[in-house]
C-alpha cells in the first residue's frame, strides 16, 4: 500500500469490539444521567465528595498516554521502530500510572467507609470507573503487545494488527473524557 493511500485504520473486528464497548459505556452513562435527573435538586448523594485534582491527573495521564500512541504508529509507518518502541513503552507506563491513581482514589473512599452500596451514586462510580479500570488493566497489555510486535512489521496487514492495538487505547482514553465530566464535574 502506497503511504499516501486513505484507508480506516485496524480491522473490522476491532470495529465492532469499540461499538460493542460504547454501546455498554452508552448505556451505563444514560442510566445514570437519568436517575441523576430524576433525583433530588441536590443529583445524588456523594457526588459533590470527590477529589477533582485526581480525576484531572488521570484525564491529562491518558491523554498523554494516546499523544505517545499516535507518534508511535506515525513512528512505526516511517520504519523508525525503537522511537516507536520507546513511545509505547511511554504509553504502557502511562496506563500503569492512571491504574496507581486510581486505585489509591479506591482505597482514600474505602478507607473513609464509602463503598458501591453507600450510594446510587457511588454505585455508579464504582460500576462505570471498576470498567473503566479493567479496559485500562486489558489495554496495558495491548500496548505492550504493540510494542512487541512493533519489530515483526513485515506487511501492510501486520501494522494494520497493531492499529487495532492503538484503536482499541484510543477508546479506552475516550471513555475517559465522558467519564471524567460526567461523574466528577457536573
């Protein structure tokens, strides 16, 4: 494939694991701005408890974390594999600095006594943040993966298998930016 080609990055199945996954995201995120709504004037109890500072560091952490997939794939389609290697290995870090942060946002309302059943709010955030968690957890080993096969680039098909690793953390990140609004800003 000429490099100056169009085509829709990855391959069909990831396609359909990312409109699997925003439709199960989608969905937890309507539930939860219609019991919101329905609520009191105040929203629903322990919302207004949260550390905004944290979910701000995390949203910056993923967002760095994607910067450095893009300049690796761009890496990656100029044949300069150990930029694109470090880039991933940057991005992985990343993931695992997001997962520390949070898990220390777990344990701080743990501590404190709150908990999924302390609310229909933090029933809510436990839910919609533990998923989130577990596609950052699942998209760890991805870019690690990434990073092992960015060396193996023998054909166009092969660097189509790890646009669907970079697809697949492109998401993760966007659930984030719904995410982060919507359970800690508003």
């Amino acid at each position: 494939m000429k490099s100056t080609e169009r085509h829709i990055p990855g391959e069909a199945g990831i396609w359909v694991l990312v409109f699997i996954d925003l439709v199960v995201f989608g969905s937890l995120f309507v539930n939860y701005a219609l019991i919101r709504g329905s609520g009191t004037p105040d929203g629903l109890p322990g919302m207004h408890e949260f550390d905004r500072a944290l979910g701000f560091i995390n949203t910056i952490i993923l967002l760095t974390s994607s910067w450095a997939v893009v300049m690796a794939m761009a890496a990656l389609r100029r044949k300069r594999v150990a930029i694109a290697r470090v880039f991933l290995l940057g991005a992985a870090i990343l993931a695992l600095t997001f997962a520390g942060v949070k898990v220390y946002e777990y344990a701080e309302k743990i501590a404190a006594g709150t908990t999924p059943m302390t609310s229909g709010y933090y029933n809510f955030y436990f839910s919609i943040t533990g998923l989130h968690l577990f596609h950052v957890i699942v998209g760890f080993g991805v870019l690690l993966w990434m990073r092992s096969r960015a060396g193996r680039i023998a054909a166009p098909k092969d660097l189509g298998h790890i646009e669907c690793g970079g697809i697949f953390w492109h998401m993760v990140d966007l659930l984030w930016i719904v995410i982060f609004p919507l359970l800690y800003l508003m």
